[in-house]
C-alpha cells in the first residue's frame, strides 16, 4: 500500500471521526469545562480573601490544571474518541462496505489509531491552551512557568492522552462494541486503577497499571493527594516497557479481531 493510499485512508477515518457531533462536543466539554470551573472558582475564591487562597494561575495554577487535563479529564476525552476510532465502523454498519473494496482489514485498523490521535490531540491542545491563558491571566503577580515547563508539560498531556487513545482503540476493535469499550475503559480509569495503586501491600505490581507508568513522566509532582491518588515511583526504562506493553498487548489484539471477525 503506498503512502498516498495510507494517508487517504487515515483522512477518511478523521473526517468520519470529526463528524461525529456527539463525541466531539463531548470530549471538548471533558477537555475544557472542568479547566473553565477550576480556573473560575479558584479565581473567585483569591479575590475573596488572597491571603488565605493562592492565586488561580501562576506556577500552582498551572501544576493543579495540567493534573486535571493530563491525568483525569483529558483521558476521559481520549477514551471516548479512541472507542469511537476503534469501533465506529462496526456500530454504524459500514465495516461489510469497506472489506468488500477489498482493502487489507489490518490497513482498515491501521488508519484508525493516527485518525484517533490526530482528533484527540486536537481536543487536548485546546485544553493545553486554555490551562495556558489561564496560567498568566490569573497570576496575580506570582511567578509563572518558564518555556521548558510549558513545553514538558504539552508533551506530557499528548502522551498520558495519546497512549490511552491508542489503547483504546485497540480493546474497542477487540470488544467490537463501542459501549461495553467504554464502560469498560472509564470503569478502569476512574476506579480501578486508582484502587490498585492504593493498595501497598501489592508492593511493586503496581507498576503496571498503565496510569501509574505515565504518571512517570510527569514534569509536575503529582503527589499521593492529585486526581490520580497514590503515585507509584518506578524507573524511566520501566515506565517505558509498561507503556510498550501496554500498547503492544492492545492494538495487537485489536488488529487480530479486525482481521478475523465476520464482516
């Protein structure tokens, strides 16, 4: 398949993507109301009383956002795409279309996961623009992130959001139901992962929920009292396999379901 095939097939999946109102405007409202409330509130609650509430941006504006878009909200958006990327053809009933043109059913899963991503990042850039305006706009005249920080930062909410996108992606085209994916992948987001990181007695098991390996390359602390709980310490070249893994372990089955189910 040449890249021009590729890159056709990876707009195709986008376009079908973006059209999709009810997911788009859902992951914009993940990505951007809880970003919006936090700024506001903390805002509010400064002008009240500044002595005994620190300013909404600043540095520790910007270190309690980004918690709040890379590691809560913003995966929440990336699961509702990524499920959407994964298991939308089946849903809508045009899977048995595109095997009949006689294209590569894995070529079909390939182009969802980049189409994915490409919308995901999308949403959580204007997320990571809108912790930014409101970093500077409600410093109040404390000290502000350097262009190093705001740079890491980025990186770190395209990977903690791109990673659980490509996941998935992945267990939504092994589920081939978009509704049981995504209960499925918010259940473990909000409730088990952060259960399992709690519990110390599982000792260095922890390390492999994938939240936990993420939060890894964090360029903020997020302390044992973040959104995420308890943060797991573990090595770079750990955190690295646990999310290769994780990764691999996923779209692999999802390519393997694509490339078997009856169309």
């Amino acid at each position: 398949m040449s890249a021009t095939i590729a890159a056709n097939m990876i707009g195709a999946d986008f376009l079908k993507l973006r059209k999709k109102r009810g997911t788009l405007i859902w992951a914009l409202v993940l990505a951007l109301a809880p970003l919006l409330i936090f700024f506001i509130v903390r805002a509010a609650q400064h002008s009240s009383s500044p002595t005994a509430n620190p300013a909404a941006g600043g540095v520790g504006g910007y270190t309690d956002a980004l918690r709040l878009l890379a590691m809560f909200f913003g995966p929440l958006a990336a699961i509702m795409i990524g499920t959407d990327g994964g298991a939308g053809d089946i849903a809508s009933g045009v899977f048995r279309d595109l095997v009949v043109t006689g294209r590569s059913r894995l070529a079909l899963f390939a182009a969802r996961v980049p189409a994915a991503l490409a919308l995901c990042w999308l949403v959580v850039g204007a997320g990571y623009l809108l912790t930014i305006l409101g970093t500077y706009l409600f410093a109040s005249g404390t000290p502000t992130p350097d262009g190093a920080l705001l740079a890491n930062g980025l990186g770190f909410a395209l990977l903690s959001t791109g990673v659980v996108c490509a996941v998935a992606v992945g267990f939504a085209s092994l589920t081939a139901s978009r509704p049981a994916a995504l209960t499925v992948l918010i259940g473990w987001h909000l409730v088990a992962s952060p259960i399992l990181a709690s519990i110390s007695s599982l000792g260095s098991t922890r390390k492999i929920v994938l939240s936990q390996a993420v939060a890894h390359f964090s360029p903020v602390s997020l302390g044992d009292r973040g959104p995420r709980g308890v943060t797991v310490a573990m090595g770079g070249g750990t955190a690295l396999v646990v999310l290769a893994l994780w990764l691999a372990a996923l779209l692999a089955l999802g390519a393997w379901r694509t490339r078997t189910m009856d169309a």
